[in-house]
C-alpha cells in the first residue's frame, strides 16, 4: 500500500481518495475505519431525517427550545440540546459562542472586532454570526489549540 499526502491550500476540507484496482479485505477494513472518523447527528429537513456528517455543520443555534443545525446550503433540525453537541463535539473544534450558538471552527473564514467587545465571525458560506464578549476569550483558546499552538499570548 502507498500513502501519499498532498498539501492543497485551496481545499476546504480534508479530502481522502483511494485508489484500488478490486475489492478486497484490507479496503472493506479501511472503509470501516474511516466510516469510524466521520461522526454523523440524526437531523430532520422538510420532513425527512438524515443522518447528516458532523463536519458539513456550520453552526448550531437554539431557538425556541428547538436546535438548528446550518450547513452550507441548509438548515436542519435536530432533537439535541445545544450543550450536549458542545460537550459532544469540542474535540471536532466546534465552541460556544453565545448563549443559544454553537459554531464549528473550521468553518468560520474570518474574524472581525465590532462595538462592546463582541467579535463578528464570517462563515466560509458567507453567514455572519456573533462571538458575545463572554465566550471570546474561550475561542480564542479553542483557536490556538486547533492550530496547534498552547501560547494565548498572540
């Protein structure tokens, strides 16, 4: 087996491809593996459920007692409670930031500073969403980890 890992600054997500020339075992193993990876949430549209992979979520907002889960394209519905994503998926690089908003690092394009502290993130979709000044200092920290720096001095 050859592995081979190809830097592309353009992509916005990481992108596997396999090439093989007949099924076998060692792909339906690796099939299983990376199925293991890519975390999915049970999510409703226009009354249709899906099975919907974490990493397409933009942002997750409650309303009402209702949780939306935003995608690039979508909105869905979901039966979670905003704080059992957020202990669920703080590891995917998913962070608070307000009250009712859950907003997926990876995601987000650019930041900018706006009046009493608060932080305007644009999504790479090209929503905005606010970072109260309560929850800033927090993604930060959750910022430096996910580039793999420790230092919050920057």
């Amino acid at each position: 087996m050859k592995v081979t890992y190809l830097k592309d600054d353009q992509a916005e997500e990481l992108e596997i491809v396999v090439h093989y020339r007949e099924d076998n075992e060692d792909l339906l193993h690796f099939k299983q593996v990376i199925g293991l990876l890519e975390e999915k949430i049970l999510v409703k549209h226009d009354a249709t459920s899906y099975l919907l992979p974490v990493s397409m979520i933009y942002y997750c907002e409650a309303v009402d007692n209702t949780v939306f889960c935003n995608t690039k394209e979508r909105t869905y519905e979901t039966s979670y409670r905003l704080y059992e994503l957020e202990s669920s998926w703080l590891h995917r690089g998913f962070v608070r930031t307000g009250k009712s908003t859950l907003v997926n690092l990876r995601r987000i394009a650019s930041f900018r500073p706006v009046l009493s502290g608060r932080i305007e993130a644009t999504m790479m979709n090209g929503e905005k969403t606010m970072i109260s000044r309560v929850y800033a200092k927090t993604v930060r920290q959750a910022l430096m980890t996910l580039g793999g720096h420790q230092d919050d001095k920057h």
